[in-house]
C-alpha cells in the first residue's frame, strides 16, 4: 500500500489539525477502502486541499486506490481554477463542504468535512492515464498557466525515503505542517513523516496567529518547516528568542535565505540545542534534492549542501563540462529517483511516460567549494544583461533585503532594472546602494512604489 501505511500500527494517531480532530493510520486505510468504492474507477480527481485531516483523507485515499489527484489550493483563483477545469476535465472533486453550490453533484461519500463531487465531465471524459502516474502539481509560482508535474508512484516513494533518512525521522516525530498541502514542500513533509510513522499536526493558521503557537505548544510539536517568508515573519515576532523545549528542528526550503536570517536560524539552534537543516528543492523533484547538514550550519552560511541520500548533484560550466567534485561554477544537474516524469499541459499529455530518466537540469546556477557544498549564485532565467553587464536579480534583491531591511523584487529587461519597494523614503538608497554594488547606471535602474509585495501561501512572489 501507498508508504506502507497498512504496515504502521492502527492505533497509532497519524494526524490531528487545527479543529482538534485527529485520525489513526488504520483509520486512513479505512477510508480508503470506502474511498474506493465510491469512485471505483482509476480516473483524474481535482483535490481542492487545506491543511487539514479531510483534505489529507482525499489525497491518501486517491493515491492508496490509484486515483489520480491534481492537487490545488482549496483558495485557488477562479481564473485559473476554472482554466484548470476546462483543461484536464476531471471526473470528481474532493472538496471542503462549505464550497459545495451544487448539491446534485454529491455522490454520498464525505468525512472530516470534505465530500466528493461530480463534476460536469462526469461519464464523458475517458482520461488515458498512464500507469506510473500517481500525482499531478502546479509548477511552482504559477499564476495561470495550466502546466503541471506529472509525478509516478516511485517518485513519491523515493521523496518519503530520502527524506525520512535524511532527517532521522522515527514514529516519535511531530512535525507542525505549516507550508500549503498543495505546494511541493508541504507534500514532503506530510508524505516523509506518513512514511516514518509518525504524528502529523496539520495547521492552516498564518504564524501570526495566536491559534498556531497554541498548538505547536500544546501538542509538542518536535519539527518546523518554512521557507524564507516564514522566517522573515519569525523573526519579527521575536521567535529566535522563545523558550520552545519540544521543538527539535527547524528547516528551510522554497528559496534563498538572506545572509543574516540563515546565520540568526544557525545561531539559534546552537544557542539552544536543536538543528537547522536547510533544504534545497524544486516540483520537478519531488520537493528535496539537497541539504546542509546541521553541523554544518555555522561555517556554511547560505549553502544548500549535498544532494540528499539517494541523489547525486553535479555541475556543467559554460564550456558544457560536467563535474562531480572539486571547485566549480555553472549548472546545477540533480540525478534521482525522485526525479519526475515531465510536464503536463494538456489532459492528452497524461498518458505520457517518463521524460526526463531521472535526470534533472535545474535551471539553477550554482557554486560548488572545495568541500563539497553547493551554493546558489542564482537562476538561469533570473538575469539581465544590460550594457554588457550580467545582473543577477536574486542577488540584488538580497542586497536590498540585507542592507535596507525593506521588502523588495526585481524584474526588468535588457535595457533596464526594476525594483518594486513598500517605502518611497528609501528610493534614492535603492538607486545608489545598486549602483555601487553593481555598476550599472542609475539611469538603467528604475523604482516603482507598491502598497505590498503580494506573495501566494507558499510566500512566492505575484505580480499583478
């Protein structure tokens, strides 16, 4: 069965969310069973998914049957889910109740607050499913494009594994799953600690709000992950100076931390006993392909480390030359099992086989030292080349980050920079400290005021 849940003690609890309510692994197994039955069919299912116990039933269900699900924010735009919708034509949605405008669409199966729909491609969509084809997700960031990850039953399997060994995880472990069921590293978390046997405590509260340190606390909770949205907001709350005895670990992953904020994570698991282990990974990969182990937390500032176990990570350069060790710069190539199948952006690319072999090219350029640790210098498609200058936009925006304590993000062409700010007061600031950082004239850089950087659940960046 799907990460060997059949094979963990029944009575053990496997998750408890935000409500109180809680379930056991047997119980998932049980649901599944009845899961099955009402769908009877291997066909595509839209997950409408919230950090909760309902939404986690409609996944593991799905995958336990071999029910393929696409799984989205349950606060998807209507736009986008809609363009969704009419793409790949889904037979049934799992849905929270209180979303439900229809209920002729019930087929008489629901739990924990969630129900299963018909939708109108019901009967009249023959989806052609290959069989490896366990999990679709959106391509991280999207904001409406219908290309999604096509992800086989192994690749999900090999993350769970990786995972589990990378972190030591045990039945004992209580990981508060903060990020988005739907986002890549959110799935991780759940799916490794499914895996170890472990005790989910699912929240869908914002870490400014009072109901989510109430749980942590409460339930002891032993693991945090976030990505670097979550610990900008940490930090301003003062987390780094609260007495959390039951916390163990803390990690990152989903971007870059500034310089400061990475030490301030290292500093404090040195300060009071616990690990920081900084992960690195993408959707194609099944969340995780890289990690910096804890010990190395303080003389590693900012790197994502070595490829996690059961990957192997190497580098081509601008002359197409690949290496595996030693100093280098270029392209980081991730090669795994968890290593998905390819894109999708069409309901007739479903039935498609494995694209990619298990090899991935990251778009993601990369030093490695002569230890062995890579660091992200910044992405292919995230530069500028202006005047002959080569303007890395992640860089920039650290500079800004890290020196004007402001928030920030760049885009631009090859003719000109732009830097969206909150604080008009700091625009001229912005101007010099890029010019004298980067070299490029001020005439090249130009500043726009926003009210906010908006960002979506997973803090990535939305442009509007």
């Amino acid at each position: 069965m799907f990460l060997e849940i059949d094979k963990k003690n029944r009575e053990k609890i496997a998750a408890v969310d935000c409500s109180g309510s809680q379930v056991t692994f047997g119980e998932i197994c049980s649901y599944a069973q009845s899961f099955g039955e009402a769908v009877s069919k291997r066909t595509l299912i839209f997950v409408l998914a919230k950090n909760t116990i309902g939404s986690l039933l409609g996944y593991t269900s799905a995958l336990i049957n071999h029910i393929v699900p696409l799984v989205i924010s349950a606060n998807t735009e209507k736009t986008l889910y809609d363009n969704l919708l009419n793409t790949y034509q889904p037979e049934y949605i799992w849905m929270p109740k209180e979303m439900l405008t229809d209920e002729s669409k019930l087929i008489g199966y629901g739990v924990f607050g969630y129900v299963l729909v018909k939708t109108q491609y019901y009967g009249k969509t023959a989806h052609e499913l290959h069989p490896d084809l366990s999990l679709l997700l959106p391509t991280s960031g999207s904001t409406g494009s219908p290309k999604l990850v096509r992800h086989s039953y192994r690749n999900i399997e090999a993350n769970a594994e990786n995972v589990s060994q990378l972190f030591g995880l045990t039945q004992d472990e209580r990981p508060m799953v903060v990020l988005p069921m739907h986002y890549t590293m959110g799935l991780s978390v759940i799916v490794s600690h499914l895996y170890a046997g472990a005790t989910l405590l699912l929240c869908d509260k914002s870490l400014l709000d009072k109901e989510f340190w109430t749980m942590l606390k409460e339930q002891q909770a032993t693991s945090f992950t976030g990505v670097p949205y979550s610990y900008e907001l940490l930090s301003k709350i003062r987390f780094f100076h609260m007495d959390l005895p039951y916390l163990k670990t803390i990690t990152q992953g989903g971007g870059k931390l500034t310089p400061e904020l990475f030490v301030a994570c290292a500093e404090y698991a040195q300060r009071t006993g616990k690990r920081f282990i900084a992960t690195y990974g993408q959707t194609e990969c099944t969340a995780r392909m890289a990690y910096l182990p804890a010990e190395l937390a303080i003389t590693k500032t900012c790197s994502i480390g070595i490829a996690e176990p059961g990957g192997t990570l190497s580098i081509i350069d601008d002359a197409e030359n690949e290496t595996f060790e030693g100093e280098a710069t270029g392209e980081m190539v991730y090669r795994g099992e968890n290593v998905t199948m390819g894109y999708a952006t069409s309901i007739k690319d479903l039935c498609k086989g494995d694209e990619n072999c298990g090899i991935m090219h990251t778009g993601d350029l990369v030093r490695r030292d002569a230890d062995g640790c890579y660091f992200i210098i910044g992405r292919m498609k995230r530069f500028l080349k202006i005047y002959g200058l080569r303007i890395g936009l992640d860089e920039v925006e650290n500079i800004i980050k890290s020196n004007l304590n402001i928030d920030c993000y760049c885009s631009g062409t090859d003719e000109k920079l732009v830097v969206y700010i909150t604080d008009a007061t700091k625009s001229e600031r912005v101007v010099e400290m890029i010019e004298e950082k980067t070299h490029l004239f001020h005439q090249r850089i130009e500043v726009k005021i926003v009210p906010q950087i908006l960002r979506n659940e997973a803090g990535k960046v939305i442009m509007q």
